[in-house]
C-alpha cells in the first residue's frame, strides 16, 4: 500500500505566526506593532534580562453617589421581625420591629426597619400611639402618607380594644403626675414640644406633637398648641418640651413660649395648667418654679 506524504511546507519564522495570531485577536497594537508593545520590555534591555511588568486589569467601577442601603432582607432569616413572630410569636419582639412589621415595606432610601426605629427615636412610642391624623405623622417624620394610615389605623384598633375593656383614663392633676405620663420624653434625641388636652375631670382626651426642634416663638404659634384642643373638647392644656442637653433651666425662648400661650388661652377660654422641661430623668415645672 503506498503511503501518501504532504509536500513540505516552506518553513516560516515563528514569530510571523504569532504575529498573524495577534492580528486576529488584537488589532491594535499588537497587529501594528507586535507583540512587544503589549509585553512593554525594558526598553534597551536583553531580552535574557528583561523583567517583567504588571499591567491593571482590573475594572473598575464609579463609585455610586447613592450608599447602599442594608435592608431586611440581608439579614440572617433568625433575625428578620416577620420570620421571628411567626417562630417566637410578638414577645419576642422589640417595639421597632413590630412597627416595622405594620409598616410591611421601606422606601428607596431608608429601609422599614431603618424607618421604625427613626419614627420611634424622633416621636416617640407614647405620642406615636395617641397621634390620630395620619398627614401630621406624615408631614412631621417625613414618611409617606400610606405609611403613616397604617400607623394611626393600627393603634385606634388597639385603643378601641382597650376602651371597649373598661380601661381606666389617665387623670393629670398635678406636675408630678404630668411628668409620669410624659417622662419618656427624656430620652429623646431631638427637642420636642408635646401638649397634653385634658377634659372638665382632668382625664387626658389626646395627645399631640406639636413640633420637632429648637423652641422658638416663631416656631410654636398660639394656633398650632389650641387647635387640637378645640377639636377635641379639651378645656385645658399641659405643654411639655424636652432639653437634650441634660439642663433643666428655662431660656428666654422658654418664657416667651409660656406667655404667648398664657395669653392665647385667655382669649379661647382654655387654660395652660403648666410647661414642663424634661432633661435625662428630671422635670422642671415652670408653674411651680413661678418662671
């Protein structure tokens, strides 16, 4: 049997082979100038000496003007609020979470847990569940309106509950008392004015925020502390404001705000009983200090 054989090839330089390679897969700069444009010998070096040279390649991306946002759902499932009530049941859970579980969902830019425990540092728990118009709570903590309907909805269920048990009214008398009921207030962050509406027996018949900041008379007008009390029948008001500093001593915005009031309340027939700092675990009646 006759064995066939290829006629032998010209031989051609390896380098010619692997330049005609590059030309294929790198058009530029290896097709144009070889392969030691992307090697980048040491120029004037042996080629037995040359050292070698790293090039980056790595990418890299812009970095995002908008910080990532760690949500619920990059923690452990042990750890999400919905998955522990249903392994624990709510006993097990801090108030934040249980909020974060009504609010069901964040947004964007701040995730539902993040949420709750913001609306609970800025509000407060006790405000938070006597607050009952949902654009308030919303124009105040900066939340949507759809979240802040869950929020008053959930807690007038829980208040009917409760009043449709016989529940006993809280009854505010004197400073003390008034402090016992707003002493929470201490811990907070943010200075805040709250206003207790008291009816003819002295119960509490609501509780409002009145605002979030720096106490100022251009601030806290006379209208946004007695509207709530004409809406709801109040014959008196209780104001309280905290000092994040930890100092009980009035300032002049401080006396400027009571006489303001004083006067308003003249004028609607409502009286201001008192206005009390808050700092840390101590209280300051300006009614009993005559301030």
């Amino acid at each position: 049997m006759q064995s066939l054989s290829f006629p032998d090839l010209p031989a051609r330089p390896l380098e010619k082979d692997v330049l005609e390679t590059a030309e294929l897969l790198f058009p530029s700069p290896a097709a144009k100038h070889g392969l030691g444009a992307i090697w980048q010998r040491n120029a004037g070096a042996h080629v037995d000496a040359a050292s070698y040279t790293l090039s980056d390649t790595d990418v890299l991306l812009e970095e995002s003007d908008t910080p990532y946002v760690f949500r619920v759902r990059d923690m452990a499932d042990q750890d999400k609020p919905r998955e522990k009530l249903i392994k624990y049941g709510p006993g097990d859970l801090s108030v934040a979470e249980i909020v974060a579980i009504l609010l069901g969902v964040g947004t964007r830019r701040e995730d539902v847990l993040q949420m709750a425990h913001r609306i609970l540092k800025e509000y407060g728990e006790r405000a938070m569940v006597h607050e009952k118009s949902p654009r308030h709570l919303a124009e105040t903590l900066n939340i949507p309106l759809t979240k802040a309907c869950q929020l008053v909805a959930a807690f007038e269920l829980g208040r009917r509950f409760y009043q449709s048990r016989a529940g006993k009214p809280v009854v505010v008398r004197t400073a003390k008392q008034a402090y016992e009921h707003l002493k929470t207030m201490g811990e907070l962050q943010k200075e805040q004015l709250r206003a207790l509406y008291l009816g003819s027996r002295y119960q509490v018949i609501h509780e409002e925020v009145v605002s979030i900041g720096s106490l100022t008379a251009n601030i806290v007008h006379p209208r946004e502390v007695f509207q709530p009390a004409i809406t709801y029948g109040a014959v008196a008001v209780i104001i309280a404001h905290n000092h994040p500093s930890g100092s009980l001593e009035p300032t002049a915005a401080d006396a400027e705000v009571t006489y303001q009031l004083i006067e308003g309340g003249k004028l609607l027939g409502i009286e201001l009983l008192d206005h009390l700092i808050i700092a840390e675990d101590r209280y300051l009646s300006m009614m009993e200090e005559d301030v």
